[in-house]
C-alpha cells in the first residue's frame, strides 16, 4: 500500500520582479484574483486533495502570507460585534486549523531545488506534494486530488503535465512518456528543461504541480548548481527516475500562470465570470472593449 500524501510544500520566497511596483511591499502571492489571494486558491486546491499539513516555504517580506492564514482578532472582533456573520463565516472556512501549516526560511535565492530541501526537517520520511503558488488550476476536481488518485494506483511520482502549442514548448520544461499507466496517465521517461525549437519529446510542459518520494532530499542535498546557478529540481528528479518511476498525469481543467502579466489577468478574467452578479457586468464590457477598442484609448 502506498503510503498516503498528507503533506505540501508551497515555496513563496519569490521576489515577484515582474510585478513591480505593486510587489515592492505585498508578495506576489497576496495579489488578488478577484476576491482571494493567489495563495489562497493554491491552498485550497491543496486542501480539497486531502493536504492535511501545508510547509510554506518563505522569504523576507512574506510575513503578511503567514498573517494571511492566521486569526485576525480586531478584524473578527469587530465583525462579532456588527453581526456580520457571512463575512465572519468566510475567514473561518478559509483559516487552517491549529498546527496544520509551518514556516521556514529559504534564506539565500538558491533556486526551486533549494526552497524545497528547506522543508525536508518538516517533511521527514513522507511522500509530499509540491504546488508552485505562481500557478493556479481551474478544474471541478481538483488538480492535486486527480494526481492522489493516480499515486494511490501507481505510487512512485507524478507529475502534472498540460499540452501547450509545439512552437512554445521551449519556453517550458517537457516531458517525454512511455506507456499508458492510466486514464490520461503515462510513464515518464526523460525530462527536459526549455529544449531548443523543434527538438522537444513531446508538447506536454511541466505544470508546477509534483507529488514526490522523500528520497528526493538526499539528492537535493548533493545537488550541484545548474541553470543560472541555481539548484534545480529536474536535476534531483532525473536523478530520482533512475531508481524510481515517474508518472505524468494530463490533469483536466486549465492551469494560470499568475507569474506573468498576462495569465494574471486572465486568471482574473475567468474565475471574474464564474460569478453570476460580475459576470453580468463584466460580459457587456468584454464585448463593447472587442468591438470599439478605440474607446480604452
């Protein structure tokens, strides 16, 4: 029996370089999509997969993250007070329970590898799941919940993986699969970082979504620099599948990057519509900014 995923790590230590100004005192992560945080959706996804402890792992300046998941005792105090129990409701569901988050530094922008093996003390010996926060998946059931249920079948590691158009994969890390191990299931057999135009194995890129075995540590911590002298996480992996299997799971639903300009608004675009009341406003507006695009000038 596999042993079960109870355990994410959520690295925001991330200086959110391409949204300055409006990052130079709020992370990135508390920039909102709609009404929530980005951080909050991650969590959530986290969560409705049956996460039970979340590890951020953070940086300077994040302290508003962990304030974020945290009692706001004025704020509740004075919604008691004023009887707004629908927003007091809202804060409560959206606060972890006592104990199932911790905090730890990444003290020096050593890369993605790096912020992980910072959280391999919490971790210990269990199997975890890595959500990148810059990504956010819009899906009925959860991205990381479809991943468990293949880990449950399979074990090993699992990877999200979403196509994208073949002349952009070498934006992206991709891919290369083998047999079918499941419904949209595949066997991993090699990993390749932004390959050169026209070389890529596949047009399957690396959403930012892992389930990992523990014994990815080790190698973390033996790991030498790699691109941009960094410590990366598809060294330690590759390293990984030579002892173990990997797996790949083209998850359904739609991946956001919020760590770009574009898939920012984007984001905001489509969980904006999924609201009936915004969407009545925004699709009137949508449609008069298409056909009159002079009228934003």
């Amino acid at each position: 029996m596999n042993k079960p995923i109870r355990k994410a790590v959520l690295p925001v230590a991330g200086l959110g370089t391409r949204f300055l100004p409006a990052t130079k005192a709020v992370p990135k992560e508390m920039l909102t999509i709609v009404d929530r945080p980005i951080i909050q959706y991650v969590v959530d996804e986290a969560r409705a997969a049956g996460i039970e402890h979340i590890v951020f792992v953070t940086g300077r300046n994040k302290q508003v993250i962990e304030d974020h998941f945290d009692m706001a005792y004025e704020l509740e105090d004075t919604l008691k007070a004023r009887n707004k129990t629908a927003a007091l409701e809202l804060l409560e569901k959206h606060r972890p329970q006592p104990g199932s988050t911790s905090f730890t530094r990444q003290q020096a922008p050593l890369g993605l590898g790096h912020a992980i093996w910072c959280a391999r003390d919490i971790i210990g010996n269990d199997p975890f799941a890595i959500l990148l926060p810059d990504v956010i998946i819009k899906s009925k059931v959860s991205c990381l919940r479809q991943m468990v249920d293949v880990y449950e079948k399979a074990g090993g590691n699992i990877i999200a993986v979403e196509e994208v158009p073949d002349d952009q994969t070498h934006n992206y890390g991709i891919v290369e699969l083998a047999d079918e191990i499941g419904k949209n299931a595949h066997k991993i057999t090699n990993m390749v970082e932004k390959p050169p135009q026209g070389t890529a194995p596949s047009n399957l890129q690396i959403t930012g979504r892992y389930i990992l075995q523990p014994e990815i540590f080790d190698l973390l911590s033996n790991q030498d620099k790699g691109a941009g002298g960094e410590i990366q996480l598809t060294d330690s992996m590759l390293a990984l599948m030579k002892t173990q299997p990997f797996a790949s799971l083209k998850f359904e639903g739609r991946s956001y990057d919020c760590g770009n300009k574009a898939g920012f608004l984007s984001a905001n675009i489509a969980f904006g519509l999924d609201d009936p009341s915004l969407a009545k406003e925004l699709l009137p507006f949508m449609q008069e900014m298409i056909d009159h695009p002079e009228a934003a000038e």
